[in-house]
C-alpha cells in the first residue's frame, strides 16, 4: 500500500481554514473602508483555498494509474448522496432548534448555486462537473502526453486574461465559473507528469524546492503589490487566473506537498483532521451564520478565535458523526 503523503494531508487542512477565514472575515467582519490590517492580510492570504481545492482535487485523480467510467460515476453518486444526507440533518436541526420549517429539495437545489441553508454546495456541483469532465481529460493524458500538456499551457495563459469566454462565466454564478476551475483541475493532473520529469532530470530536489519557495515569495509579492496599489477594495476573486496568483498558488502547492513526516502519531493527527475536513467544510457556514447574530465579529483577534474555535468544534463533530449511525454516512 502507498504510503499516505502527511504534505497532501496538511494542504486540505489549510484549505480547509483558508475557508473558514474566508466566510469569517468576508460574510462576518465588514471589509468595507477598514484599510489594510492583518484581518484583510488574512483575507487574501486564504484566497488560495478553493482553487487549492480543485488543483488538489485534479492532483489526485491523476496519480490514480487508471480512471473508469464506474469509478467517475460511483465518485458522484457518492457526493450527491452525501450531500443530500447535509440537506436533511440541517433541515432537522432548523426545525428542531430554530422552528423553521424548509423542504429539503428545495433546499438541495438552491445550494448548487450558493443558495439555501449550505450556500457552500456550489464547490460540490462544480466538483462533480469537473469530475465528468476528467473522463475525457485523463484519456487525452494517457494517450498524447504533448497535446494534454498543450492544453494546460493554453488554458493556464486563457484565464490570465480577459477574454469574452472568461468574462461571460465570471459573470454569472461562482458555481459555473467553469473555465477558472478547470483550468486549476487540469493543471493538478499535469503536474504529477511535470514533477515526475523534474524528478527524473533533476537530480537535485533540494533545488526544485528552493526555486518554488523563490517563486511562491516574488509571486506573493507582486499579488500583495496589486492588493495594495489598487485604488478601491477588490475581492481576492478578482485576482483568481492572474498569472501571478496562478504562480503562487501552484508553487505553494508544491512546497505543502513536499512536506514529509516521521512521527507516526502526527501522521495520524493530520490523517484524522485532513479526512474531517469535508464535515467542517458542511457544517461551518450555518454556525458561523448563527454564532454571528450572537457574537457579532468585528475584529481581526475576535475572527481568528471564531475560526480556530470553529474548526475544532466541527472536527470534533465529524469525529463524533462517524461513530453515530445514519451520521457517519455523510461524513
């Protein structure tokens, strides 16, 4: 059996607090007209975590040595299932706890598009998209290496720009901004084939290594550098497919995944927090929405306790979930 890589485990732990800090100082603690303080430097460092996602997610599938039709198939069933198992126990809880009665369907179909009670089910529709669009994408790769790698340049330099295709998608809900997403998807298969050549020829990994940690600070540098010049408060959406971003990202992909531990009782600790994410991921946002109307969130020490607090609680809770039956079905 593979050993499981701890690097690959602590990246979907970071994603996963990216998000957290993305909801806690964007839908929570007013960005507007606050200047640049350490909750907005917050901010747009977590502006990694959900294309990290996706390039992660692309990542993996491609170091699968074979992808069927079943398997894509099983895989989405699996998520629509799961998620369908979040609409319920959130409509229970709703009407339990909050006397607010809502039809799960409708609840089911207004998450696809950042909607309802899990707003944050957007990720899951575009996932599964993404995932039938693997089918062909991983054929492409198996059989002409050059044209996959092709097309990954091309769509890499396509989002860098602005473009009427580009602009048509970004304008409309984030769940269909499909060429962004795809273009990180498609890059995390090409770089097990990139990594893979650079190991081969180069027999220098501490080097490699040293390169992206140079190319992830420049890049990080030039994005803080538009951050700060730019005359009003953008989004860190807006940056998204900036080639500079893209290079940040990519890279800090890389030097995360290259992390390596030892200790076997860390390595458990990462395994058990990297498999919860999914469940913080579910159950965050309708805590954070409720913990706000109490606790309202209006600084950067009272975020970062929110989100630390937060994180812990619903790890604790998809710890708890997985040894309850029907409850550890969807997690």
């Amino acid at each position: 059996m593979q050993e499981r890589n701890s690097g690959l485990d602590i990246f979907r732990i970071i994603c996963c607090v990216g998000v957290l800090v993305y909801h806690a100082v964007d839908d929570t603690f007013s960005t507007a007209g606050t200047g640049f303080n350490a909750g907005i430097a917050l901010y747009f460092l977590a502006s990694f975590c959900v294309p990290g996602f996706f390039l992660m997610s692309g990542f993996l599938i491609g170091k699968k040595p074979s992808v069927d039709k079943e398997y894509i198939e099983k895989k989405i069933l699996s998520i629509a299932t799961k998620y369908g198992g979040w609409i319920v126990f959130w409509c229970v809880i709703y009407s339990v706890f909050l006397n607010r009665h809502l039809n799960p369907l409708e609840q089911y179909i207004s998450g696809f598009t950042s909607g309802g009670i899990l707003p944050v089910a957007w990720f899951l529709f575009t996932y599964m998209i993404l995932l039938l669009l693997s089918y062909p994408l991983l054929a492409l790769r198996k059989k002409y290496r050059i044209a996959f790698s092709l097309l990954c340049i091309v769509l890499l330099v396509s989002i860098s720009f602005k473009n009427p295709v580009n602009e048509y998608f970004l304008s409309r809900n984030q769940a269909l901004w499909i060429p962004l997403y795809l273009t990180y998807f498609v890059v995390g298969i090409w770089l097990n084939d990139v990594l893979s050549i650079l190991r081969k020829y180069l027999n220098a990994p501490r080097f490699l290594l040293l390169l992206a940690a140079g190319v992830n600070l420049i890049t990080l540098s030039i994005y803080f550098y538009f951050v700060l010049g730019s005359a009003e408060f953008l989004y860190p959406t807006t940056y998204y497919g900036r080639w500079y971003y893209s290079a940040w990202l990519i890279t800090l992909f890389i030097l995360v995944g290259a992390i390596r531990i030892s200790n076997e009782k860390i390595r458990s600790v990462l395994a058990i927090l990297a498999d919860g994410t999914f469940a913080v991921y579910m159950l965050h946002l309708p805590l954070l929405n409720l913990l706000a109307k109490e606790i309202p969130i209006n600084s950067t020490l009272k975020a970062i306790t929110v989100i630390v607090g937060l994180f812990a609680l619903c790890e604790l809770l998809s710890c708890i979930f997985k040894k309850t039956p029907l409850l550890r079905k969807i997690v």
